[in-house]
C-alpha cells in the first residue's frame, strides 16, 4: 500500500498564492527590464556601428594636436581617418604580437617624430622571419591611417614585459616609457596599407551585435511566466468554485 500523494485538487492556502504571485511578479519585471536594456543596447550598437562607418569611408583629416589629447574617448574618435607627417624613429620600433589573416607574426609600431609630438604608428603586418628585414624609411613622411585607441596591460592572456621587450597589445604609455619618449599622443594610428612590409591596412573593424536575439529570449521568457502565472490563477479559482 502506497502513501497517497499531494492532493493537487485543493486549493492553496491565500499566504502561499500571495507568495508565488509576489514572485512571479517580480520575475517578469526582471524579465522584462532585461528585455527593455538589451532594446537600448541595440539601438546604440546600430549607432555605433553607423558612426564608425561613417569614420572609416570619410576623408582624413589631420592627427589631433596636443591640444586635443586630453579629450580624445573611444566613442567618439576611435577609427577615425587621420593624417600626419613625420620622420620615423626606426631604432625605437616595437614589435607587438599578432595574429591576421597573414598568419602569425608581429605589429610593427614605429614613432612618427612631428612638430607637435610622437605618434606611434602601426605601419602593419611582418611575420617572423620578416622582422628584421622590413622596410626603415627615412626622411619625411606622411602617414594615413586610423586613429586606434591604446590597448593597455597586454593580450592574448599574456601581459606585456617591457623590460624584456616582449610585448602582446599596443599599450601607448608603456611603449613610451620603454622607449624614452615625451610628449606623445595617448592612441596610436593603424597605417594604411602600402607598398612591401610591413603591410598595412589590416585593421578589424567588428562589432558582435546580438541584442537583438537577447531581446527577444528575455521577452520569451516573460511571456512564458506570464502564461504560468494565468495557468496556475485559472487552475486554483477553478478549484475554488468547486
């Protein structure tokens, strides 16, 4: 003889109803707050996207000054097309780690001696056999390229060794400070692609933009609780007309 179970046909005392209905509640609002964000960042992901388009197909303009470091964001200037003229310190260049679709090799990141200061450029792409046989010009230069903010601290799960000259993200203030070198603008600029090595023009311009899919499952799921909140009123006012 088995011990009979719950009894789903009796209705639930009003302090356990209050208590669902409270959770239930409030899980929707969450859900439903969630839903909403993911709405806003989609709206300003589709913006973002269009501005920096917008940057990366506009005609250069000149390198912001000393002037204008200070304000330089990310939002706002990042991949911007810019011009500047310089000579190169070529016995300063770093060699970051990277990977393209070149393969495996390193970022030649150059200072660009100009009036107003040091630009760190990124003249591009040399894989490792190629790194002490890429071009070195000399003499003035003029560079266009876009403006890329710094990359602090390291990548590939690997934090940068200046003291070692290992380097693996373009942190500006620590190449910088490697280097010797005072007054130079805290982004560095993505060169364009050239003639010979390094290559340029490799910069990867993506922005994973999944708000949308977001949206619609945070939605999904409040609906769905909705429906079990009206399931289980329905199911315990049918018991309690009986």
């Amino acid at each position: 003889m088995t011990e009979a179970g719950p009894d789903h046909r009796r209705p639930r005392s009003r302090l356990t109803l209050a208590i669902l209905a409270l959770l239930a509640v409030a899980g929707i609002a969450a859900l439903l707050a969630l839903g909403t964000w993911q709405v806003h960042r989609l709206a300003w992901k589709t913006d973002l996207i269009a501005r920096v388009d917008q940057r990366v197909h506009a005609m250069p303009t000149p390198a912001p000054g000393p002037s204008d470091w200070a304000g330089i964001t990310r939002d706002k200037d990042e991949y911007r097309r810019v011009t500047v003229s310089g000579e190169f310190l070529n016995d300063q260049a770093v060699l970051t780690q990277a990977v393209t679709d070149l393969g495996g090799g390193f970022w030649v990141i150059t200072p660009l001696r100009t009036d107003d200061g040091i630009y760190l450029i990124n003249r591009g792409f040399v894989l490792p056999d190629e790194r002490t046989t890429y071009s070195r010009p000399a003499g003035p230069q003029t560079i266009t390229g876009l403006l890329r903010m710094t990359e602090p601290g390291g990548g590939f799960l690997r934090s940068n060794k200046p003291d070692e000259d290992r380097w693996y993200s373009r942190d500006v203030a620590a190449i910088a400070a490697t280097r010797g070198l005072d007054d130079v603008a805290p982004f560095f600029i993505d060169a364009d692609r050239g003639e010979g090595t390094p290559v340029g023009g490799l910069t990867i311009i993506a922005f994973p933009n999944k708000h949308l899919g977001y949206a619609i499952t945070w939605f999904a799921l409040a609906l769905g609780l909705i429906a079990a909140t009206i399931f289980v009123g329905v199911h315990e006012w049918r018991l309690r007309r009986r």
